[in-house]
C-alpha cells in the first residue's frame, strides 16, 4: 500500500507501479475544497491512482477503525510512504510485515519535520538528500535504508530542489523496497549528533525581514517559493515576493527602503541590498519587479513596512 498526498510523491507512485511490486492500495488524505470556486479536487496520488484503477483509501485520519480493519484485510507486506501529511498510529505501523518504509527528503537525522527542504535552503545547506527509513512513532526517528544526496545550487528555490529530489528520491524507494524483499537490506539507526528539526512553515513565518543581512532574505525567500511563498506590505497591503538577488552593497538604502532605478527595483536590508524578480500585489497578477513600480510609484525613503522585530 503505498501513502501519499502531494505532485511530490507522484514519482515514487508511479516507480512502484511499473515494477514488480504490486500496488494494490494507495492512502491519501481526503479530497478537500481549493481555488477561488472552492471546488472538490482529489490529491495528486488520488488522481494517479484512479488513473491506474488502484483503489484509494482517504479515512479522515489512519486512526480509524474502519481504516485499520481495512488495511488488516490487504495484509500487505510494506507500507511506502511518500508525504502522507498524518500521523500513522501504532495500530497501523503493526500490520505490514516489513512495516512502513518513509521516504524523507533531507539526510538524516538532519532536518527532521514538515519541511526538510525549505528549511535546508533557509540555513545555507550546499549538500542535502532524500532518506528512506523504517517508520516508528517518533519524528523521523526511525532506522536508515539508505540515502542519496543532492547539491543545492546557488539559486534554487524549494520547488526546485524538491522536484529534483522527487525523482532520485523515487528511485532510492524502489531501490529499498527491492533490497528488503530480497532480504539483503537491513536499516541502521540514526546517528544520534546532527540532529536538526524542521517545523511546518505557515504563511506569517515566510514575512520577509528586512533586517536582516541580504543573503539571509535571499535564502528566506528560495525557501519558502513557491509555498507559501515570501511576502512583505507595502502601503498596507500585501505584496507577494519571487525570489531576489543579494547584493553586498547596501546602496546607502535603510532597511526596507525601496529604490527604483535602471539597475531594477532595489531594497535595502540590515547588510546590503537585495534586488526584487517577480512580485504579485494582492489580487492581482505576477508582474516583474520594474512594471509594479512604474504604477506604484515608489517616494523617495519609501519603505516596505516592518516584518518581524
């Protein structure tokens, strides 16, 4: 059975189900209401599985009973898991022979949490990975398969380094589940040094904070882009931020203060300068940095307002 939510599990699915393993359950969250019409719309995994006629099991929560009595019926012998986005009780975590095999997109026992990712670009990481693991009910505690790395380039947002490590990550899953069925695999516990968590990260914590240094705002924003995505004030309103250029200079702009001129649309921050990509005023579409300021018209010392103190 494999466990899967978002467009980032796709390819482990989709691994899985061209090989010999037999997929006969996909667990998903329940199809839930997004957009501006609100509409029902079924998660990626959901829509793959039904393309692919595997029945998908979406209980409100894997603590169900009915859940539980079905996945006791399936008797499956591995439980995959690719960001299922819930906690799988104990009762669960039991019945799979081989138990539940987690992929997790950080290298272990590093950034441990919601978003490994984001929070990897955030810190300054050069070096990261995807980790497949034997599921228990601590945070991304359980014993190691095995890994696989991934540089971060200078210029990668999460979306990036996610997708890329969607795809090596599918293959380090397929790679685990063959070395368990054929017995030559057995997982390794965590190192108990280089701990690191990484907490889900909402909206009011990607707030840009022009306080600080420009590479520490450029770092910010690749990762939270594209979700939830980086985000300042300007006049009051929100203004959603693509990702930015840091510049050692600070230009003699204050923290915040914008500048419009032929190099682009400039910002201060607490040690140099950043220069703005894309930006999206709220309501409106994403527009180059330089065609929001010809209609915003920054005034000179015109700052965007605070963020976090």
């Amino acid at each position: 059975m494999f466990a899967g939510t978002p467009e980032v599990a796709v390819p482990s699915l989709e691994l899985l189900l061209a090989s010999d393993h037999e997929v006969v359950a996909v667990l998903t969250r329940p199809d839930a209401r997004s957009g501006r019409g609100r509409k029902v719309s079924r998660s990626p995994v959901a829509e793959r599985a039904d393309a692919a006629g595997v029945p998908a099991l979406q209980p409100r929560s894997p603590r169900e009973p009915e859940f539980l009595e079905r996945l006791a019926e399936l008797a499956v012998d591995s439980a995959p898991v690719v960001a299922y986005g819930a906690l799988v009780p104990q009762a669960a975590l039991d019945l799979p022979r081989y138990g539940w095999v987690n992929l997790h997109f950080s290298l272990l026992p590093a950034w441990r949490g919601a978003a490994p990712v984001q929070h990897a670009i955030m810190a300054g990481d050069e070096v990261t990975g995807a980790s497949t693991f034997r599921l228990e009910a601590g945070l991304d505690t359980g014993p190691v398969y095995g890994v696989v790395t991934e540089p971060i380039a200078p210029r990668d947002t999460a979306g990036d380094l996610l997708g890329r490590l969607a795809i090596s990550g599918a293959r380090l899953l397929l790679a685990t589940l063959d070395g368990i069925q054929a017995g030559t695999l057995e997982p390794e516990p965590q190192p108990v040094e280089g701990v690191s968590l990484a907490p889900r990260i909402d909206p009011a914590d990607a707030r840009v904070d022009w306080s600080l240094p420009s590479h520490v705002v450029d770092r910010r924003v690749r990762g939270v882009t594209p979700a939830p995505g980086g985000w300042t004030t300007w006049r009051g309103d929100r203004l959603r931020l693509g990702p930015v250029e840091p510049l050692s200079t600070s230009l003699g702009l204050a923290p915040g203060e914008v500048s419009v001129g032929p190099t682009g649309v400039l910002v201060g921050t607490g040690r140099g300068a950043v220069r703005l990509g894309e930006v999206q005023p709220a309501g409106k579409r994403l527009l180059p940095a330089p065609d929001w300021a010809r209609g915003a018209r920054p005034a000179p010392g015109e700052r965007f307002d605070g963020g976090p103190s």
